[in-house]
C-alpha cells in the first residue's frame, strides 16, 4: 500500500527506492545478512523521510523511528565518511544547531551581508566563481534573512491584554486568559521567519492564552535526529526541557512542522534517561503543533475577535483571496495532522480555500535534502509548482520553514507571482484587521 | 536439464540483452526483491530483469532456457501466497515497464493493456468513460493486471460480479519455449477449440508470461446504495445470508465481521458499534435506482426477520461511506494488535458459512491463538487472520497445525483452501488433498506438458517435471499480508 504513496518508488519503479524495500534492507542488516555498506547509506540519504508511507500503511508500522535508527546506523557505520562531509557536518549539526547565540551570530553576519549590499557586490564581480562547486550552487539559495530576529519581536511573557495594546484598544477588553502557553522559536524559523513567530505569538494571545517564548532556546534537534546524529538530539532535547517550566504549562507550540514531528517523541528519546524521563513524557503529553492546538482547544473566530479588538470597519478587504494549502511532509504523515490547518484557513474571512493536487506529496525540501539530493529535490519541486500553478492561487500556504523556502524559491524562479505564506500568518493578519495580503 | 544458478557472466550477457538499464543485481537491490506480500517467506535472486516489450520478455526466456535458468515472474509483489517468492540465485523477471494502456473500445467494450499496468488505471480509465472494471482486489491500488490475472485476484464484488477470469477477454502470452501465443479475442462469443486463455488466468506463472491482456468492461452502476445489519449471533447472521441469496437477490456487496473484529474495529476506528455484537454485515446493492431501492428494502425485511438487533440504511454516499469503513477497517485494525498478520481466504460454499466460522472459532480457542474473521460472506470467501507472532517459534508451530486443520475441514465441507489469494508456496501442500488424484495428475500433466523444463515459477502451485536440486524448499512461516514490525 506504501508503493504508490513514494515519491522515489514513483520517480524509479524499483524496490529498493520504497518503503517496504528500504524496510527489507533495515531488516537484513538487523539480521546480520547484509553489513550497512555504502549503497544502503546511499539508500538511506535516497528516502526522503516524508513518511507519506506512513500515513498509507494499513499495518501502522512506524518506519519513522525505523527510518531514524537507520540513517543513525548508516552515520555511526561511517561508510560515507569523507573530509569535506564530516567538516559540514561538523559545522551545521555540532557547531551551530548546537549553539543558538552562535547561530544568531551567523544570522546577524548574513544579514549584514546581504542588507550592505556586500551579496550584490560579491555575486556581480564573479566572487561566486571561487566559491567550492556545491557551495557555488547553493549560494544563489540563500534565503534572506529577517529584519529582527524573534527576541526582538516578541517579549519573554506576553498577556492578551499586550496585544489590546499594540492594537490601540483598551487594555480590559482583552479576552479573558485561558492559561499560559509556551512557543517554540526554531531555528530556521528564528532567522527566516521571525515574522511567523510574531503572527503565532498573536494567533495565542487572541485566543486568550498568555504566551511564554524563551529569548533563547536550544535547536529542538530534529535536524540532528533525522539526520543520524542521536546523541546530539537527546542533549539538545535535554536541554530543551531545562529551558521550560513545563508544570506551569498548558501547551508547548511550534508552528514548524518538522519540529512538531520530532518533538511530541522526547518522551521515545530520552525513555532510558533517568534524569528526563518524566520531564519528557511531559513534554510529549503537552507539544502541540499550532493548528492541532487551535482546533482542541476552539479557534476564536476573526470576527469576534474584530468586534472585541474594535476593527470591524478595518481595512480587510471584502474581496476573496484565493488560497492553495501544501501539506508539509512532517505535519500531515509525521503527524497526522491535516484537517486543522485547513479549518484555521477557512475560519479566515474572505479567503477562499482553492484545492491543490497532490497537497500531500514532498515539494522536495525534506530537511536537507534539497541540498544533499538537488536532482530530484528539483523534480519533484517542478511538479509542486505545476500543480500550484493549475490551482490559480494568490497565496500558497504552508507550515514548515523548509517547504517555505523551497516552494518560494520555486515559484520565484518558475516566475510565478505569488505569495507563500504561514497559514497562522494570514489568521493573524485577519485577527489584527490588516489585509491577508 | 538440471538448473544452473546465475553467473556474473550470465548477468553479463542478460544485460548486453536489454541493456544494462534493465538489469539489477547488487546485493542491495536483490534483498528488496526477496519477498513478496507474503512476508516471513524470502529468498534472494541473483539478478532482475525488467524488460519493456514483449520481444525483450521473448529474449530473456529463449537465453534462460538455453541457460537452464529458472525464472520467477512478478508484477508488483503484492501477492499473499509466495507466488513471487524467488528461486534462490535465479533470474526475477519484472513487467512493471511494459505498463501502458494500449486501447480503450467503447464500440466493444473492452480494453487492452500490458501486463504492467496498475488495476486502479484499468478502473479509473474505464470511469472516465462511463465504463465499469469490477474486480477490486485489496491491493488494487499497487497490484499489476499482469499479476492480478496470474492470481485470479478476486475482491469486494465477487458475489455479483465474479473475479478477474470473468473479465479476461484474450492474453498474449510467451511459452517457455519462446513462443508468443495470442489466446482469445474480442468476440462475446467464441467457442473455437478449447478456451486457452483460461488456463493461464491463475496459472501463477508457472505456465507461461503474461504479457498483454484484453479486458471486458461492464457500463458503470446507475446507483448504489448501502445497508449494515447487527447480529447476537453469528448464526443469524449467516442465515440472513442464505435467505437474501434464496430470495434471488445478489447485491454487489455482502461482506461480514466477526466478534473479535468488531471490537478490533471499534477500537481502531472508533465507530461506535454496538461490542457484544456476534456479527454484522455489510451489504451494497448496486444497478438501476428503482431495482436498488426494491433490493434494500427486501433485504432490510429479511435482515430483520432473522433476529438483526438493528439495522442501518445509509441516507446518503456519506453515510454509506461510514458504513463501508466498518468492513475496510477491518485488515488495518487487526494488523495492529500483534506483530505478524497472516491472512488467510479459506472459502466454502455458502450454505456452509456458519459451520466453518464457528470451525474457525473452536480451532483458534482449541490452540490458544487470536483469530479474528471477516470476509466476503456473499460468496463465501472467508478471511480467518491469525495475529501472531512469527519470531515465537512455539507460537507458530501451533499456526501451523490450526492452519491446516483449517484447510482440511473446508475441503471437507466441499470448499477450497484458497478463495482469491492462490496457491503459490504458502498452500501447495494441501492442494492434492483438495484435488483428489485424477484431477491433480491432470494438474501435473498440465505444467509437464507446456513448461516442460521446469524454467516458470519452479516448484509454485505444482512440482515441475525436473525439480530443481539448487533450489531448497521454502519454509513456511505463514502468510503475512504486511512485513512484521521490526520495532
């Protein structure tokens, strides 16, 4: 049932491109009859971790965690070891997802860069030619970085009232308070998308929640744990929950679907650490992805809130906007959450939900696949925006930083003029009476 | 001619063939091909041919037989009885890129297609024209025809509809020998000579490959709608059945769930059914909208004049929808519950059905395992599904007795071991038994005469003229529909 569900099982016809025939190969090397050689490696880096698989299989079989353990064997076999790899490696998951200030700092020094005009100067004098060749690829990629990042936007503890405030409007006619919640910054979010965090931030405080966001937070380690390097994931996980003070809790959100889907596993990572164990059971209990936690707990409508917030003669145009929604990879198979990303958008006023083909098949971000497998990272981003283009949106909405880019640099490049947005930024924006777009 | 096993030079030379995009044969490409949707069975190849017309399929036949290679055809590997299960070391001979859909005729009806092709293509582009291909077996979604023809594959709405052999008009089919052999036509009627292509439709490719085929179509169903009925007992259950039938009415759908699967269902779906239920079936009634709504009606009647306890007619597609999900919940529901799933397809002729579930019952408490049972009540394919465990060696031991203490009795009760799923390696031990001895020599004679070297599918569904000495008999660790858990 999985066949047909895979996008490299669909690109090539052959098994060992599938889930059932990458389970095969797990299977014999847990069985001593086949040694994690570099093919299966190359397998392993082949699979885009979508877990579309996962959602089709009648059997429940958890090829997440499988997949996990897989990519972490192929890593520890050290089968594709090379110079150049381990130094990247080193660099992304043990230097800088290991370390927010640092990554900040790299933030920073790339905005510098880009906003100096030092990018421009550098790509116009041919700089990029003495760049290393997969380096000279990527670097056209690079997304800009936002104005400021999420500490600066969103103050440690937020009430609804702070968001009567920042709306002209008395403090007191803010909702009543619900409880307090917790919001995860990410990483890629943190530099890219700060904006999201914000539009998040005010989407909770809406609601009626208090909202918790810790100026520094630790990289939650999904990028470690789908990436092969375990132990990294259980540290940073640890740290993670130091950060928190998860009994004062009702919630811990994310907005990023690749997070969501690695974090609600904390109490999995850590089961055998004596010290988190209870922590992190939890953690799990409490991690909500946002559109999940929305949909539990009852979505104030933008109407309402209009009303509450004063805005009802806003700007908010009375024309519909089309809307088209890709289901991130992590979010619908890894978590099995499709339905409440489509309901935030339909509870927006004057947006028109337009349906997409194939909205649950891998654009071809995957973590860091468009990087590590650019071909058919490409193939399967060609087909995205062939589909975003039948559907005639004026915005593509989507929750994972990853799919954002990806997509957007796609359209961008297809020459498509349209707008990529979260599905909570465009909630937000209905809430604060501004136009979607 | 003893059979060899596959040399590098034998790849080689299969690969100057085809070309060398056509052939795998690393060791990490082989172990995918191991198996088939029979897990607990594998064995590697040595190499897999994919060739893309039937010239090419010619080629690898005439070079394995000159060889003395034994071949193992497959489409998808969606098949539940080992029918795929490679021979060790030998040659897998894959059509999923002979996978196009050749002609549409409306004027007649039919449509030709390669043997590659995925059965939800033949539905969906019979669909787009107002035309109807009914079989729909499970794996419908990822099964080739190729492979459903080979199987005889069944599915939902055999009661009313049959099973593939009723829609396979004609097959070109290549003979061990080389030879391609065109059987059959476009004709409704055709009565010259012996019906040929018959004996291929579930031949498990032990006979031949199957390399175009030639479906008939039916016009799509006006209308359909759907009903449940809840039982105390599955006895009741089984007699509202046997009137429905003996009321001459043969709705499309009349599908059944035991005890233990209600509440597995209920469970993993949260339907909300009634748990104490012994039984419910599913009924779908589908043609003209006045002869649908007389049908419902009728069986409502009966389903209430035998005991139903409550009995739903679904409003709308929606409901129905709902209705139907009980019955197709039922494999997903019962897969979770232990780490190895083996589905079995026992059948019986209908006025047998409660003797043989109430079989199944006693048999599973007898050896102390979990079996749930559902299936296709109309017809009286049943699914008994045994949840187990196959690294319990004790545990499977006792699958094993209860299996064939299974079969047995649906042979006596005038049934057969296998409904839809073939025989393959998983059931060819009991099949001489459910033959008798006249008929299972004609059996023999059959592969003898047409693969006279033993090349097709050796030692599937019957032991060929020359059993292959290289070749160890598979073992029999039961039937899985999913691979096992690992985790």
């Amino acid at each position: 049932m999985c066949l047909p569900t895979c996008p490299t099982y669909d690109e090539t016809g052959l098994e060992r491109n599938s889930p059932r025939g990458r389970i095969g190969l797990m299977r014999a090397i847990a069985d001593g009859e086949l040694e994690a050689t570099k093919a299966f490696a190359e397998e392993m880096g082949y699979c885009l971790g979508c877990l579309a698989c996962v959602t089709a299989c009648p059997a429940g079989v958890d090829y997440a965690h499988l997949f996990e353990n897989a990519r972490a064997e192929a890593q520890a076999s050290g089968v594709q070891d090379s110079g150049k790899r381990r130094f990247y490696r080193w660099l992304t998951l043990r230097f800088l997802f290991m370390r927010p200030r640092v990554l900040r700092w790299v933030g920073w020094g790339l905005r510098l860069w880009q906003r100096t005009g030092l990018e421009q100067l550098f790509r116009r004098s041919g700089g990029t030619k003495l760049l290393p060749p997969e380096l000279r690829r990527l670097e056209p990629m690079t997304p800009r970085v936002e104005e400021k990042f999420t500490h600066r936007r969103i103050r440690p503890l937020e009430t609804p009232a702070d968001l009567m405030t920042r709306l002209g409007r008395p403090r007191e006619q803010a909702p009543p308070t619900r409880g307090r919640v917790a919001l995860l910054t990410g990483c890629v979010q943190d530099l890219f998308f700060s904006g999201v965090n914000r539009d998040t931030a005010d989407v909770l405080l809406a609601n009626g929640w208090e909202v918790l966001t810790p100026s520094v937070q630790y990289c939650c380690g999904s990028l470690h744990g789908h990436n092969g390097e375990l132990e990294m994931a259980k540290e940073l996980a640890c740290q993670q929950l130091d950060t928190f003070p998860l009994d004062e809790l009702a919630a811990v959100v994310t907005n990023a679907a690749g997070c969501g889907s690695h974090l609600k596993h904390y109490d999995r990572l850590l089961g055998a650490d004596s010290a988190y164990q209870q922590r992190a059971q939890r953690w799990s209990q409490i991690a909500r992805d946002i559109h999940e936690f929305l949909d539990e707990q009852g979505l104030v409508s933008p109407q309402d809130y209009r009303v509450t917030a004063g805005r009802t003669e806003s700007s908010h145009a009375t024309a519909t906007t089309r809307v088209a929604y890709h289901e991130a990879c992590h979010l619908v198979h890894g978590q099995g959450i499709s339905d409440p990303p489509r309901k935030v958008l339909e509870a927006i006023p004057g947006l028109h939900l337009v349906a997409l083909e194939e909205a649950s098949w891998c654009c071809g971000s995957a973590g860091v696949y468009s990087i590590t497998q650019p071909e058919q990272a490409q193939k399967l981003l060609d087909r995205k925006v062939r589909h975003i283009r039948a559907a005639r949106p004026a915005v593509l909405a989507t929750a994972n930083p990853g799919c954002h880019l990806q997509i957007e640099r796609g359209l961008r490049e297809s020459g498509l003029n349209l707008k990529v947005m979260h599905p909570v930024s465009l909630l937000a924006r209905s809430y604060r009476g501004e136009s979607l777009i | 001619m003893m059979q060899k096993v596959v040399s590098p030079t034998h790849i080689e030379e299969l690969s100057a063939l085809l070309g060398e995009r056509q052939v795998l044969s690393s060791r990490e490409d082989m172990i995918p091909y191991g198996f088939d949707g029979t897990a607990a069975m594998k064995q590697w190849p040595r190499c897999v041919v994919f060739p893309r017309t039937t010239e090419e399929v010619v080629a690898v036949v005439n070079y394995a037989r000159e060889q003395g290679l034994p071949i193992v055809t497959r489409g998808s590997g969606t098949g539940l009885s080992g029918g795929a299960v490679p021979h060790a070391h030998g040659i897998v001979l894959c059509l999923l890129r002979m996978n196009r859909v050749l002609e549409l005729d409306t004027r007649n009806l039919t449509m030709h297609v390669e043997t590659g092709v995925i059965t939800k293509m033949v539905s969906d582009r019979a669909a787009e024209v107002g035309l109807f291909y009914p079989p729909d077996p499970g794996s419908m979604k990822v099964s080739t025809m190729g492979g459903n023809v080979a199987e005889n594959s069944g599915g939902l709405r055999g009661l009313k509809y049959g099973v593939t052999r009723d829609y396979v008009m004609g097959l070109e089919v290549v003979l061990a020998d080389g030879s391609v052999a065109m059987l059959g036509n476009k004709c409704v009627k055709d009565v010259a000579g012996y019906s040929l292509k018959d004996l291929f439709v579930g031949s498990e490719g032990t006979l031949g490959i199957i390399t175009k085929i030639l479906l008939k179509l039916l016009p799509q169903p006006a209308h359909r709608q759907t009903m449940m009925a809840v039982y105390t007992d599955m006895e009741a259950a089984a007699e509202t059945v046997s009137a429905i039938i003996a009321a001459k009415i043969i709705p499309c759908t009349l599908e059944f769930l035991d005890r233990r699967t209600i509440a597995c269902v209920d469970d993993f779906a949260k339907l909300g059914l009634p748990r104490d239920a012994g039984a419910i079936l599913v009924i779908e009634s589908d043609g003209h909208p006045e002869a649908v709504a007389e049908e419902i009606a009728a069986m409502e009647k009966i389903a209430r004049d035998h005991a139903a306890r409550e009995v739903k007619v679904a409003a709308d597609r929606e409901e129905a929808e709902k209705l139907l999900t009980t019955r197709r919940a039922a494999f997903p529901a019962l897969a979770r519950l232990r780490p190895t799933t083996i589905l079995e397809d026992a059948t019986v002729p209908r006025s047998e059905l409660a003797k043989m579930v109430r079989f199944v019952e006693q048999t599973a408490k007898k050896y102390d395992l979990m079996i749930a049972t559902f299936g296709h009540m109309g017809d009286g394919n049943l699914h008994p599904t045994f949840l187990t465990d196959e690294r319990d060696e004790a545990e499977m031991a006792k699958v094993h007795e209860a299996f064939a203490e299974i079969f047995e009795k649906a042979i006596a009760l005038g049934g057969t071991i296998t409904g839809e799923h073939g025989v393959g390696t998983a059931k060819k031990d009991f099949l001489r038994q459910q033959f008798g001895a006249a008929s299972f020599a004609l059996l023999q004679a059959v592969k003898n005469t047409i693969d006279p070297q033993n090349l097709l599918n050796p030692g599937k569904l019957v032991d060929g003229p020359t059993p292959s000495p290289t070749a160890p008999a598979l073992s029999r660790n039961g039937t899985t529909e999913t691979a096992a858990r690992l985790s």
